[in-house]
C-alpha cells in the first residue's frame, strides 16, 4: 500500500495593535483584537467551516478509508474560542470520526527552539495539553514551527517521546534521494521523518489557480494520475500545506472545494492506494536510510532556510530582546505575564520584519498587516519595551 | 531624434530641483542618443562648455518691439497671450506671487542682476506697492519682482516661437507653468508635438489657495498638449481629478539621482555627541515645517540629546521661529538659514536623520541626497518620491506623533538604523535617470509618431 499523506496547518497570528512610543507605561493592552476577531470571521467562513464540513462528508463517505491530519496552534484555537467557537466546535466533530490526527507544535508558533531549548519544551508540552483536552488525543507527531528543522530538532523531539516528526523535503537535504519515503534523522534511534513532496503540495497550494501554469486547470484526476505515476518510486506521498489554501489563498471560485471533493475517490479507485495520517504512516512504514541534516531548513520562500525570520538586523535584535527576557519572566510566576510574553514570540511577528521583498515579496506581503517591514519593527520594539517595563513593575 | 526642451533653470545656476531634474534627464538622453536643445531664460557663465546639450538663451534672441518694453507692459502682453490661446479661460489678477522660487535667496540675486542689466523700469516703485498689500510679510523676502517674473515669461514665450524656427526639432518638451506658454508658441510655429512636464503644480505650492493665473496656465499647457509627463502617480492624480485631464494623456516618470563621479565623504557618526535630526528645504506651506516643528517637541519630551536643525529659508520662517519659542525648545532647535553646497553636505554629514514632512510634494529629490550620505530619511506619504522608496520610513505629514514615534525609533534602535541604512545605499543605485530616459524616449517616439 502506497499512502497519501495530508497534514493541513492551522494558524491565525496575533497581530498586534498600533502601539506608539507614547503608549509605552500607559497601555498593557498589546493585541488587535478587532483585526484578529475579524480575520478568524473571515477565514472561518471562507475556509475553516466550508472545509470542515467537506472533510466531514468524505471521511463519512469513505467510511474510514480517508484520513488526515492537522496542527493547530495554540494562538489559533485562542482565537477560535474567543471569536468563532462553531469553528473549534467543527474540529471536534473531526476529531470524533477517529479519521483525524492532531499534531503537536510549539504552542504560541515560535521561535523558541532557536532559542531556549526549556522554553521549546514547556511551549511543546503545554500545547500538548490544549489538544488532549480540546480533541481527547496525546500528540505523537511533532511539527516546528514552519517546518524548521536539523538534527538537534531531531533529538529534542526524540527526547520528548514523540514517533514521528514532519519536515520539508528540501533539494538541500535530500539531494538525489525521493522525500516519498520514511526516513530517520540521522542522531535518532526511533523516531521516524516524513518529508513534505513540495512539488505536489505547492501544485495544490501556490500554483491551483494560476492561469499561466502549464498544468491549469488543475482536475483531481490529472492529480491521482501524478500520485499513480509515483508508483515504484516511493511509499508515501506527503502533502503538507496551509489549511487556509481551501478557501482562503484559493478562492472557492476557483475550484478548489471541488478538486477536494473528488480527489479522495479518484486516489482510492488506484489499486494500491489509500490514506494514511502521520503516526499511522510511521508505524507502518520502515525508514529506508539515515537522514544527516546539520543545517536548518524550513519550508518558508525560496531559500527554504530561517531567513524570513531571522534575516535581518532589525529581526536578530527584536528576536535577541524578547528571549532576553527568559530568566527574569519566569521567575515571576506570574502566568499573566509568562503568557504575554510567550504571545510576543509568535514567529508572524519577526516575519513581517523581513526585508528580502524583492525575490519573496507576494508572499509577504500579503501576510503583512504592515506598510513596511521598519513599520513591524518599531511597533514591535515599543510594545516589547513597555512589557519590559511592566516586568520591573 | 531632436529635442527643443524649454527650462527655466540649468546647473550651476539653479535654485531648486527642477534644473537638477533637467540636468540628470538631459544627459541620460544625450547617452541615448537624443539631441537636445535646451533653451533657458538667460545664459549664465559655466553654463555652455562642458554640456551635453546645446544651450539657448532666450536674452540672445532680438526683441522684436522697438523699444524696451516695462514689465507693467510685458504683463500686459502675458495677459493678452494667454486670454488668445485658450478664449474661454479667465484671467484674474497677478498681483501676487507666484512661485515658491520668489522666496529663494538665490533666484532672487539672479533676478536681481538680471533686473541691474536690463535696467530699473518706472513701474516697479508701484508694482512694489501692490504686491506688498497683497502679500503682507512675504513681500519683504521676495521684494518687488514678482511682477518682474510674470515679464519675463511673458517674453520668453513671445521668443519661444522664433527659436522654434530657427533650431530643427521633431519633439517640444517645455517643464512646468514657467515654459507652458513658449511650449505652446513653439508648437503653434512649427507644428511639432508638445510634451508638458509637471514637476510641480500651484496645487503642491500653495494648498487650496490656489492662484488663479498659474492654475490656468498649468491647465492650459497640459490641455494643449500631446502628452502630459508626470513626476510621480501623486502628481498624475492631482492632474486628473484637479485639472480634469484624460489620465491617458498622462505619463509618470520617476526622477532619479544624477550620477556623478564625485565621492561622499565617509561620516563618522559615532562621536560622542547630540543626534541631529535635520529639516532642509524651504520653509513653505508645501514642505510642512511646521509639524516638523511638533514633532520635535514630542520626541525633546522624551529625550534631551537631540537638536532639530532648520536649514533652509522661506515665508514661513517667522511663524515657525514663533511656535519653537512658544514651545520653549529654542536651546535644542537651530535655524541656519539657506545653506549653499558646501554647507549643505557638511550638515548631511553632521545629520543622523533627514525628515521631510512635505505637504505635498510632486517628487521629492533631497531625501534622495541625503541617502547618499548614509542619513536614514523620513518621508511624508504624501510625496512621489515615498512611490519609489522602499527603505526609507513614512509617514502622513498630519500626524506627529507618528513622526515624533519614527524618530525616536530610529535615535533608540541601531538595528533599524543599520538595517534602512544597508538597504537604502542598494535602492539608491538602482534609481537611475537612464530609466527616466529611456520612458521618455517611449513617448517622445509615441508622440511623434502619432
């Protein structure tokens, strides 16, 4: 059997509000929460709940045989309670099919493990509490943060007890080899890799609707037969993507609800075919060599590297300034506190300080509630100095 | 392809941006091969050898009246041009000024020894009493030759017909309400099309209070004109909806840095010294000074090792000496009055921020030269210049306390400073006139092929 695997991101930033230098020891009030209220709306009605209930059907339909997974931030599922709790609500149903896995993340989106490995593991740990109690399962599938990962990733993850882990099939690290395969990183004994096939994952998530593609329109059959013609060159096909791609980066004018609505059939109607969530997948499947990946790599632009994050000056000094502030924060016990500093980890924060707009700058911008990347900045050195003040009470 | 560009200014004798603009455009289009005439008001020493283009004073050309005419009689004449070219427009008085340039020291000295050659005439004592009721304290700076101004286009124009008859040419390119009139006479002799450049419009000088005369000179040149080249999609905008041209007629072209071989001096920055944030312009209504002004008492609120330094001189001068002293942060705000060349580049390398908070500004060229010595620039939004900068801070000139913000982000946080600075020094270099040049010659071939 030849699995299809589908993991799906879930993720809303906290974007933060406008905050002057004037406002720094007169407003503990950080967040914009009318923005962020409105977005999740938005994207709840275009995406979320249309998607869910498509995925919901199908799993319904094929009575078992579909499955999926995803990874929902703990900034998301925040935001779901707060401004959208039918969303939160339709997860839940997924979860009950027993079709769906949860992934565990760093809770807030962040950074951390670049950082502070016991900030990585207190933010893994407590997002993994949030889904047991939201969807009644134990994580045993990690993702970082976009996809950033190398070998000590690996053994941090290993450490935690999870089996498997999900990371970019990047040229880079796979050179000549496939990323339909389980592989193993290279330091673990257990712990097995899936690797994202970008190409087939980005025809579905970046090029759907794109009318100068040579492959427009893009049909669930033309995409099983690209799935069928892997056939003897692999044993998993990974198709990892934002959720937001259904609805949302492809609108349902384009047809994007449709090509979901079929592609289960058309994949199960191959012989040796079906699906398989993460865990399922690992379990069933042999690492078929050592995977040595020393530097990272992450599934962000071109570079497929921690530039869009970690770039910069402006981005090094904000990202050096807020975990700073590690020591002094958690020896307040105060969780208020510990949680308002965890929301200014958020790695959409860093990336909207990212300065490469000349090669990457669609995609950035169009994520970016910012004018420009010094616009990010600023207002995030202000609000992160207000909170260091509010620290020293 | 021969070009017949009427300017109103040329280096090394210019008081603004507009014969740096001509400058930089004529010598990317000579490299492209285009020949260029550029006919001035009057030809000053310097001025002709080591030019690219060849250069046309109109005080070489003979007067045709028998007598020297009076500027009274001149205007007269402008009044009657302009009332004959376009009927339906009506004229109203021109007892005002009429360019931000009056206000500029260094146009008035060359007005100045122009008036000595031409000689005193015996209306000035009363044009003089006129403008001054009109204008209040800007007639003190600009004295009496505003009408002496409106003379001089008025005979620039009449001249413009004659030297599109004597020099070959198969484009008219004429820049700004200044050559309108000699581009239009121009095209009336010799047939050939009309390109009207717009580097500045009476609505980015003086707000809503616009003057009547220039609007409809403006509008008349850009009515009668092929093509309309527009210095940014702010200017195009304000040519649409306020002059009612067809946006298809309207063209942008970007200005650009003139490349020279002339190398900046390295500054130092890291003494130990007061950061300087720096206003340089004139102090007019369209520069906005005044929130300049605002915003620095703000930022002196929050911190006491910064001076504001003023350079430049205008009619609004006064006032803003008023507000700092009502303010009370004289001690930490300098004026220096108008700076030449060479204090100008001292006082970039004594700068750690160049703020230009214009009101409306077509283009903007100074925030460009302040980059070239490494200053962080500050931009109002409402500027054509902030439509090519990506590595520069913006801002909507009303609001201070974004700009107070901005300042202070950049005097606190090196990262952004470094980071705006690196980046900024590549954008520079790849703002070039050759591109300018290059949409010109587009609609130049447009035009005269049309």
């Amino acid at each position: 059997m030849i699995y299809v695997t589908c993991y799906f991101q879930v993720h809303q930033p906290n974007r933060l509000r406008k905050y002057s230098f004037f406002d720094i020891g007169h407003s503990n009030f950080y967040e914009d929460e009318d923005k962020n209220a409105a977005v999740l709306r938005k994207v709840a009605k275009k995406c979320y709940l249309p998607a869910n209930r498509l995925m919901l059907e199908l799993i319904e339909k094929h009575k078992g045989r579909f499955r999926i997974s995803y990874c929902l931030t703990g900034t998301v599922l925040e935001q779901m309670r707060k401004y959208s709790p039918e969303t939160l609500e339709s997860f839940k149903q997924l979860a009950q099919t027993g079709c769906v896995e949860f992934l565990a993340e760093t809770y807030n989106h962040s950074l951390a493990f670049l950082f502070s490995k016991d900030e990585f593991q207190r933010q893994v740990r407590r997002h993994m509490e949030v889904i047991e109690q939201e969807f009644g399962q134990k994580p045993r599938t990690f993702r970082n943060t976009e996809l950033i990962y190398n070998n000590e990733v690996a053994s941090s993850v290993e450490e935690m007890g999870f089996s498997t882990l999900i990371a970019e099939g990047a040229d880079r690290i796979l050179g000549w080899r496939s990323p339909n395969f389980v592989y193993q990183p290279e330091p673990s004994a257990k712990l097995k890799l899936l690797l994202r096939n970008y190409r087939l994952s980005d025809d579905i998530a970046f090029r759907f609707s794109n009318r100068d593609w040579s492959e427009w329109p893009l049909t669930a059959d033309k995409f099983a037969h690209w799935v069928q013609d892997l056939r003897g060159n692999g044993e998993t096909v990974n198709l990892f993507m934002d959720y937001e791609t259904f609805g949302e980066h492809q609108w349902e004018e384009t047809g994007i609800f449709d090509f979901l609505r079929n592609l289960p059939e058309r994949i199960l109607a191959l012989p040796d075919f079906g699906f398989g969530t993460p865990s399922e997948v690992s379990r069933s499947l042999a690492p078929v060599a050592k995977l040595d990946v020393p530097d990272y790599v992450s599934w962000a632009d071109v570079e497929r590297d921690l530039t869009a994050w970690k770039g910069n000056h402006m981005q090094e000094d904000a990202l050096n300034g807020v975990y700073s502030l590690e020591k002094p924060v958690m020896e307040t016990h105060d969780t208020e506190l510990i949680e308002a500093w965890r929301a200014l980890q958020t790695s959409d924060h860093f990336y909207y300080m990212c300065t490469k707009w000349f090669a990457d700058g669609d995609v950035h911008r169009y994520f970016n509630p910012y004018d420009s990347p010094y616009d990010a900045y600023i207002n995030y050195q202000n609000v992160l100095a207000d909170f260091e003040r509010s620290l020293k009470g | 392809m021969r070009i017949l560009m009427y300017g109103w200014e040329f280096p090394p004798h210019i008081s603004g941006g507009l014969g740096v603009a001509c400058f930089g455009m004529t010598q990317a289009l000579a490299a492209r091969g285009f020949e260029t005439t550029f006919v001035l008001p009057k030809l000053k020493e310097g001025m002709t050898r080591e030019s690219h283009v060849d250069l046309v004073g109109v005080s070489q050309f003979p007067v045709t009246s028998a007598r020297p005419r009076s500027a009274r009689e001149d205007l007269e004449m402008l009044k009657a041009k302009v009332t004959e070219i376009a009927k339906n427009v009506e004229l109203k008085s021109v007892d005002s000024l009429l360019s931000p340039y009056l206000t500029e020291g260094s146009y008035m000295t060359e007005l100045r020894k122009l008036q000595k050659i031409e000689g005193e005439d015996e209306q000035t004592a009363q044009d003089k009493e006129v403008s001054a009721n009109a204008q209040g304290f800007q007639m003190e700076m600009s004295g009496d030759y505003g009408p002496n101004l409106m003379a001089e286009i008025a005979r620039y124009a009449a001249v413009a017909g004659s030297i599109a008859n004597t020099v070959p040419h198969d484009v008219i390119h004429s820049h700004d309400w200044l050559t309108v009139l000699a581009g239009i006479e121009a095209k009336r002799v010799s047939g050939k099309p009309l390109v009207v450049h717009a580097h500045a419009l009476e609505f980015d000088r003086s707000g809503e209070n616009v003057n009547q005369m220039v609007y409809d000179i403006e509008r008349l040149g850009m009515q009668k004109a092929d093509r309309v080249v527009a210095v940014s999609h702010y200017t195009k905008d304000i040519i649409v909806r306020r002059y009612g041209i067809d946006p298809e007629k309207v063209e942008v072209v970007h200005n650009a840095v003139i490349r020279d071989t002339y190398e900046v001096p390295v500054p130092d920055r890291n003494k130990k010294r007061d950061k300087v944030v720096l206003f340089l312009g004139r102090i007019t209504y369209q520069k906005g000074p005044d929130y300049f002004v605002e915003a620095a008492a703000k930022v002196l609120r929050a911190r006491e090792d910064v001076r504001f330094v003023m350079a430049g001189s205008g009619d609004m001068a006064p006032r803003v000496i008023e507000r700092v002293a009502q303010l009370g942060i004289g001690r930490r705000f300098h004026f220096t009055g108008f700076l030449n060349g060479a204090a100008v580049e001292k006082m970039y390398l004594e700068s750690d921020i160049y703020v230009m908070p214009s009101v409306s500004e077509p283009f903007g060229i100074s925030p460009l030269e302040a980059m070239r010595y490494d200053v962080p620039v500050i931009i109002s939004r409402q500027s054509g210049v902030s439509e090519i900068l990506k590595h520069a801070l913006k801002v909507d000139f009303w609001d201070i306390d974004e700009l107070a913000n901005k300042i202070l982000a950049l005097l606190d946080h090196s990262a952004l400073r470094t980071e705006i600075v690196d980046k900024a020094s590549k954008e520079l270099e790849g703002i070039q006139w050759d591109n300018a040049a290059r949409r010109l010659g587009e609609i130049y071939s447009a035009v005269a092929t049309a």
